[in-house]
C-alpha cells in the first residue's frame, strides 16, 4: 500500500517536473563560426525569477540578462527576456574551449530547473593519406597482376571521427574493405579502414579513391587518391627480397605476441564464442616497423588497430598491433602468425591456437 502511494507520489512529482526547453537541443560548429544562438526556454513561457549559465571554456557560470552585459567578451544575451520565460546567450565567434555542455539554470518561482546543450566544437582533419603496406612490392609505383593490394586510408585530427568510403574511379567500392577503426586520443579522432583487392587486368589505370567525409571540409569531404599501374609482363617475376639482406649481418628484434589481460582465457586455451585481443610487439626496434598478420595461410586485414609508436627515454622504440577476433572452435590448431618488418630486417612470431568450449 505504501509502496503504491509512493508511485503516486512519483507520479505527481513527475508530471509537474518542468523542463526546461533547450534550443537547439545539440550542435555541431566549427572554430570560427559566427553568431552561434544558445537559447533556454521555459514552458508557457513561464516568467524566470534568474537565469544562470554555464558555458564551455567561460571559468564561472554567470546570470544572463538582457539586463546586465555578459561579463564575458564574445557572448551577448540571447532571448526575449526573464518576463517572458527566455533566456540564453549568442557566442560571437566559436574557440576550440567551447566544446562541451552549456548548461543554464532556471528559476520559476524559486525551484531550480536544469537545461543542456551539447557543443561539438569540430576539429578540421588532415587530408586523408592512402598507404601500401609495406608486404605489396610497391616501391616502383606499379602492381602485378593477379597480386594482392593491401591499402589503409588514415583520417587524423579529427572531431568528431570522419566518415571514409572508397572508390575505383567513379565506381563505390563495397566488397574488401575491413572494419573501421577509430582511436580517440583526448579531442582528436584517427579513423582508418583497410582495402584489399586482387589486382585485376580492368584495374589497370583506375584511380583508387579514399574520401572522408567532415563537416569541416569546404566540400563537405576531402579526397585522396592513388592511380593503379600494372607492372609490365617482363619484370613481373623480381624478387623483393631486399628485406632478408641484412638480417644475416645482426640480430634484429624478434616480435612478441601477448594476448591482453581481459581476453578470457582458461590456461593457454582461448574460449570458443569469445573475443580475443593480441598485441604484437617489437620492442628495441626501429619506428618504421609494420606488420602483416596471417592465420595459417590466410592473410588477416580486419580486426587491426593502428599502429602504436613508443619510445623509452633511452630512444629506443617499440611498435605494436592489436588484433581483436572472436575465437571459434575451429581455429583451434590453427597458427596465428605476426610478421613484423622494417626497411632493414623481418622477423615473426607464432601463436598456435588451443580452443576450448565454455565449461562452468
Ligand atoms: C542568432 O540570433 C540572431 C538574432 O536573432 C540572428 O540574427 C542570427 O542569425 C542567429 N544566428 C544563427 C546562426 O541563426
Ligand atoms: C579511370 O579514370 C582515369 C582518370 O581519372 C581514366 O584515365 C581511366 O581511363 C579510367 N579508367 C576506367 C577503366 O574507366
Ligand atoms: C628473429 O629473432 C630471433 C630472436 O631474436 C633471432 O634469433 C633471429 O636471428 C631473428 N631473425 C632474423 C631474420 O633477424
Ligand atoms: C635498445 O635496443 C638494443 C637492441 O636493438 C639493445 O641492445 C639495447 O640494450 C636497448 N637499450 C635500451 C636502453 O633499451
Ligand atoms: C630491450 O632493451 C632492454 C634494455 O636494455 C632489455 O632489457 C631488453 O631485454 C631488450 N629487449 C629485447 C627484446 O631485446
């Protein structure tokens, strides 16, 4: 019984909880836009009693008035007054510190209400950058027939993350992209997908395209662009074997495959049904180290990060990767293989899957 009239009670309280009208409810500028409108509205224009804000990258929050000049330089009122339920402020120019959630506090007839907008302020990305991977002989600008091309298109500094799609000539491609990949670091958002496609005789001469897409853009999108060469018959069978020359001369790093300590593991065994996430590892290695992953004899391009960079105080570098794969029972047996390369040595690393089922 006391719990019934208790929902009641919540009942009543909920109907006559105002709430405050934001307009708009959220928005997305860039640095530098103008005359950007924040306004706080109350139901039926109910008279406000004070009106305080709270705006991203302002230190204090403070009233706003058409009464009283905002204290803050760049941020005017915004509104049609206390008398009619309106209140908010307009941000002459738009700065990177004004990305976050402007709040303004209300007061009708002496309760406190809350409303919100959340401010994207957008960064401008770099272009976009298509990159090889290092395992295709690319190094003349040409491709064999019949020979995997493997690319990445990388999006940097982004906010928030942009949108890559890709294209052979005019035509959207679909099939052989990877997943997407976005690393948030602070404000900033590196996007990246992978491509691969067997290079056929038609691809000769097409233009592969990377397009992201951002607000920020003048176009609304930024483009990059690699045209495809087929290498002439005659020179398809060199060799690139320019990796394994030094290699006999020193002894290079030999990458480490560690799974991460949330993988689920029972001893060495992966669990069917569950994701497995593996760092490769070069450490004391130089910083131009890529990798190329393989399962058994299948090439791996989804389910890998970018590229992460570190260097120790003594300047010694470690890269690493991370694959994330949902483990099944049939990968059990299987040879997971990190192969890792720099412009001066090759190394790998193997990891022969134990797949093991659930069990309580
Ligand atoms: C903000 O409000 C002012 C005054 O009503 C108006 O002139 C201006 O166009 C508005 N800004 C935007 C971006 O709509
Ligand atoms: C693709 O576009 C390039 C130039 O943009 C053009 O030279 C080439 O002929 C086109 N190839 C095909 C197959 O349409
Ligand atoms: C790979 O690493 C191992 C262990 O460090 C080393 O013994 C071997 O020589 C390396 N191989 C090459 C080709 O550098
Ligand atoms: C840096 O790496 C080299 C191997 O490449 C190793 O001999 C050396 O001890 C490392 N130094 C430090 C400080 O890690
Ligand atoms: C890297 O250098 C550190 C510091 O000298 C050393 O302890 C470590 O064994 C080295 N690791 C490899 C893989 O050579």
């Amino acid at each position: 019984m006391i719990k019934l009239m208790l929902n009641i009670l919540q009942l009543i309280v909920a109907c006559v909880a105002v709430e405050v009208i934001t307009e708009p409810k959220s928005l997305i500028v860039s640095v530098g836009q103008q005359n950007v409108n924040l306004s706080c509205k109350t139901p039926e224009r109910q008279p406000i009693d004070f009106c305080i804000v709270n705006v991203p990258g302002v230190k204090a929050p403070f009233a706003s008035s058409e009464r009283l000049p905002a204290p803050v330089e760049g941020i005017t009122f915004f509104g049609d007054g206390w008398k009619k339920g309106s209140c908010g402020v307009t941000l002459a120019s738009v700065k990177p510190e004004n990305d976050g959630s402007f709040e303004c506090t209300i007061s009708i007839r002496g309760q406190r209400h809350k409303g919100l907008i959340d401010i994207v302020v957008q960064v401008s990305p770099e272009p976009p950058v298509i990159e090889i991977s290092r395992a295709i002989d690319h190094s003349d600008g040409t491709f064999n027939y019949g020979q995997p091309l493997i690319a990445r298109c990388i999006s940097r500094n982004d906010w928030p993350g942009a949108k890559l799609s890709w294209y052979l000539n005019d035509t959207q491609i679909t099939d052989g992209l990877g997943a997407v990949f976005s690393e948030k670091v602070g404000r900033q958002v590196i996007v990246q997908q992978f491509f691969r496609k067997s290079i056929a005789i038609e691809d000769n001469r097409k233009r592969l395209v990377c397009r992201a897409e951002h607000g920020s853009y003048p176009r609304g999108y930024s483009e990059v662009s690699l045209s495809i060469k087929l290498r002439k018959s005659s020179d398809k069978n060199v060799v690139n074997d320019k990796t394994a020359v030094g290699a006999t001369v020193m002894q290079f790093p030999k990458p480490q495959l560690i799974p991460s300590s949330d993988t689920e593991m029972i001893k060495d065994a992966f669990i069917a049904g569950t994701d497995a996430v593996l760092n490769c590892i070069v450490r004391n290695g130089t910083g131009d180290v890529k990798f190329i992953w393989f399962l058994d004899d299948h090439l791996i391009y989804e389910g890998l990060s970018a590229l992460f960079v570190s260097q120790d105080d003594k300047g010694n570098v470690s890269v690493a990767q991370i694959l994330k794969r949902k483990m099944e029972l049939e990968d059990n047996g299987k040879s997971l293989v990190c192969k890792a390369r720099s412009s001066r040595w090759t190394n790998e690393t193997r990891l022969k899957f134990t797949i093991t089922q659930w069990s309580k």
